[in-house]
C-alpha cells in the first residue's frame, strides 16, 4: 500500500527538514566556535588553569591560606623557548633593585616590565624592589640610585634591551633581555619560575 501526499503535505514536509537541516548547521557551528573559544582562551598547564581575559591571561595562585589572582601578558607555553642561562633559583630577592639604562630607546616596554616585576614582588612576596638606573641621566637619575650588575653586592634585576630574548643569572645579578613585548615575555617566564608554575 503506497501513502500519497498532497503536494502542500509534500511542501510542508520539505520545509520541516530544510528548518531541521538549519538547526543541526547552526547548532554544529556553535559548538564549533565554543570549542574554539575554549581553545584560544583557556590553558592547563602544570596543574594551573589559566584564563585570557581581556589580552591578559589570568591564574589563580596559594600561598598559606591566601589565594592570589594573578594576571600575565603571556601563557606559561609561550614562553616555555625564552633562553635561560645560570641558577636561577639561587637567587636572594631581599633587597631588590630593578635597574635600567634610561637612554633605552624601548623605555615603555622596560617600565611595563618593571611593574609587572614590581606589583608580584610587592603584592605576593611583600618585597619591594628600588627602582635605579645603570648610568646618569639628567631629571631622573639622580634622584634615582646609579646600579649595575657590578657596583653593589645587593641583588638587581637588569632590563635590558637585546635583539635576544632571555634570562641571564650572574652572580648578584639577573639580566632580562629583549626588545619591545619581548621583555615583557622574558618577565613573566621569569615569574612563572618563581611561582612554580614552570
């Protein structure tokens, strides 16, 4: 026994499985798109979960009994090839100097990653660093302090600007190197370290 339509029976049927076909489209391409977003904006990494919000990626971090919510520029994957030479972890933090040559021509990019160096150090670790410069420069050092890797037994953080991005320990001495956003990212391989996310 055969079943026969009407053609507006025939007419409706087809639009049930054109809106139908639709859906399944439109409902695949949004579970396509979280998937994506998810991907783009959310990190496990060394059991800490990192989120980007807004350009910066977000992780909480413990210490004691106090839960820190801290923001990076960078994941800790993207700076997982910045070079590292000399002990890092044999380094004494207490006093700090953050330095830098004052005539730099990427002074921007040196005092965004001053203050991200600054605020984890002040914020986490309740030190504070002192802010100097290497050389002289009229209106700004002095008053600052003039320290190099080389003038004080004290500990400093040198930021410097090279076409090479890494983090170089000598002695007394840390040395960040980069140029531009490339500094930045030398930084927060840096403090990924000191937090033992990496």
């Amino acid at each position: 026994m055969k079943i026969k339509f009407s053609s507006g029976t025939k007419a409706f049927l087809i639009l049930v499985l054109i809106v139908l076909v639709i859906i399944g489209i439109t409902r695949y391409n949004n579970i396509r798109e979280q998937k994506q977003y998810e991907e783009d904006n959310f990190l496990t990494y060394n059991h800490f979960e990192f989120e980007r919000i807004a350009d910066m990626w977000w992780t909480k971090w413990i210490s004691g009994n106090t839960e820190y919510t801290i923001p990076f520029r960078y994941n800790p994957e993207q700076t997982e090839n910045v070079t590292i030479n000399g002990e890092i972890y044999e380094f004494s933090l207490d006093p700090l100097y953050i330095t830098f040559n004052p005539e730099d021509t990427d002074l921007q990019y040196v005092a965004l990653a001053a203050s991200e160096l600054s605020i984890s150090l002040a914020k986490i670790f309740k030190i504070i660093p002192t802010s100097a410069c290497t050389e002289e420069f009229e209106g700004v050092c002095p008053p600052k302090e003039i320290i190099t890797c080389t003038n004080t037994n004290e500990s400093v953080f040198l930021l410097q600007k090279s076409n090479v991005t890494s983090i170089t320990a000598v002695d007394n001495c840390i040395i960040f190197q980069g140029s531009g956003f490339e500094l930045v990212r030398a930084v927060d391989r840096f403090l990924f370290m000191l937090y033992g996310i990496m």
